[in-house]
C-alpha cells in the first residue's frame, strides 16, 4: 500500500506546486505543502531543528541533509514540508541558496501578506541578513509597515537592543510613546528589549507574571535542600573570614553593606542572599550557608 507521504511527494514532483515561504511562517501556515527557506541548526535522531521554528521537523527516509562542516552557520536551504498529522516533514533538501536570491524572493511578496505575515517575513530577512548590513535592512523595512510603524518598532527592539541605531530612530520620528507600547525600555539613554530588560534587573516572566530571578531560585533551593543548607550554616569557620558558618553581623563588619539584598521565608526560616561586586552571600537565620563568585554557579 502506497503511503500518503508518497503520494503527495509524487504529486509534487508531476505539478511542482507549492507555497514558497520562510521558516518563520511555517507555523501559520495552512498548506498542506510548502516550500521553505531557512537554516538547519541542530539534528537529533531523524529530528531537525531550523532556525525561525520553534519545534523540530521530521525528516523523510532517504532524504540527505547536508553537514554543517565547520561553518560559523549552515548554509540556507530550499526545503519541501509536508503536513502531517502532528508534525511537518521534510521530504526533499534543495541545494543551497544565495542570499541575494532569498533576499529578492521574499521582499517581492511581503506587500501581498498580512501584517503579521509581514512581521514574520521581515524578522526572517533580518535574523538571516549579514550582520553588518542588518541596520541598513531595517531601516528599508520601515515602508513595510507604514500602516503600524509599531511592528518595525517591535523588529527594532529585538535585533538592535541597546544599540545606537534603535535609540537614534526612535528619537528622530518621536516614537518614545510608540517604543514603550511595542515593549521597549528605556535604560541609561538607550533603548532595550524586554527580555534584555528582565535579564538586567533579575527578572523572569512566569505564568504571565513578573518574577524576581533571585527570589524563584531562593524557594527552588530552601524547597530542594533545606536540611543542608542548614547543617552548612552550623558548619565551624575561621573568624575574619566569610565562610559557611560566618553570622550575619561578622559578614557586613568584615565586607560592608551588600548591593542588593533579597529574601524569602520558608517555613519558619529565613532565607537571604546578599550581593557584593564579586562574590554572593547566601544566609539562613542568620548565618552564612553559601559563598562563591558571581561568576560561578551557586553551590546547591
């Protein structure tokens, strides 16, 4: 019996027809069949992974996939997926494509789409475009988005985060109010993303709400390790020194006051970590349980 993938994979080859798109629409895409440029970033078993998708592909049996060799990026690729129950497929790899060609391609339907197919065609050109010609590129999509200049704001903020390209174009047009809605923060005279914006000030967006970092991995820790956090806390040190065992008082008399403080009670105990320049203080009930750098991993 004469599988569907085979079928639909003879039907392609006899008319050819497809749609053409990036990897970073595949996920709203209706088509039973698509033709898709984009990258291959990892393998895993007969998995794939390509850059713009946020799941991994199938790959068919007896379809090659080229080696990533010891490029910085693999090469783009025309792909052919076909649509299966809960997964896409790959049934054929064409041979690498140039940029420019991509580039062409897909600058020529965008004004055919809708905005956020526009969104996620542009967010593809830009994630895929040279490096040093990214700026230049972005500045060219502002047209594309005349109707909501807020999306060219959004793509903005997640590729040129902190640089002085976003901060000057936002204040040429007078955007501040614009950039804000689209998500983006203001810090130290420069524009940053959200996410640059959470990792700066320790925080973590969980179940739709804004959390402290420190505070979330505190409770994983007192939850997970309660009984030797407390042990280490009771632990003999060497007066003069912050180590385990260290009271609370010989830590600021010996180091001053911390950066930041942040605590949490579980239980009936206290739970606190205390940040210095280069090195981090974690103390239950007063006492001293852990010590490292910051750029270290906490000791659990």
């Amino acid at each position: 019996m004469i599988s569907s993938t085979l079928l639909t994979m003879a039907f392609f080859i006899c008319t050819g027809s497809s749609d053409l798109v990036t990897t970073d629409e595949v996920s709203v895409m209706d088509s039973h069949i698509i033709q898709v440029h984009g990258r291959i970033e990892d393998r895993i078993g007969n998995r794939i992974q390509l850059s713009g998708f946020p799941y991994r592909v199938l790959v068919s049996s007896g379809v090659k996939i080229p080696r990533r060799g010891r490029r910085d990026r693999s090469p783009l690729l025309q792909l052919t997926l076909i649509k299966q129950p809960h997964d896409w497929e790959i049934i054929k790899v064409g041979a690498s494509v140039s940029w420019d060609q991509i580039k062409k391609q897909h600058r020529s339907r965008i004004d055919q789409l809708p905005a956020d197919r526009r969104e996620l065609v542009c967010r593809f050109l830009l994630r895929e475009s040279p490096h040093a010609s990214q700026g230049s590129l972005w500045r060219s999509l502002e047209i594309v988005f005349n109707d909501e200049p807020l999306r060219w704001i959004r793509l903005g903020g997640e590729f040129f985060s902190s640089q002085k390209l976003l901060s000057e174009e936002i204040d040429k047009r007078n955007f501040r109010e614009l950039a804000t809605r689209a998500g983006l923060y203001l810090q130290g005279g420069d524009w940053i993303s959200r996410s640059d914006f959470y990792q700066l000030h320790h925080l973590r967006l969980v179940d739709g709400q804004v959390c402290d970092v420190v505070r979330i991995e505190l409770k994983e820790l007192a939850a997970e390790d309660l009984d030797r956090l407390l042990k280490q806390s009771k632990k003999d040190h060497i007066v003069g020194e912050v180590q385990a065992g260290t009271s609370r008082k010989s830590v600021r008399a010996l180091w001053g006051d911390p950066v930041d403080v942040t605590w949490i009670q579980w239980k009936s105990h206290i739970l606190e970590q205390w940040q210095y320049p280069e090195q981090i203080v974690r103390i239950i009930d007063g006492r001293v349980c852990t010590v490292h750098s910051e750029d270290e991993n906490p000791v659990r």
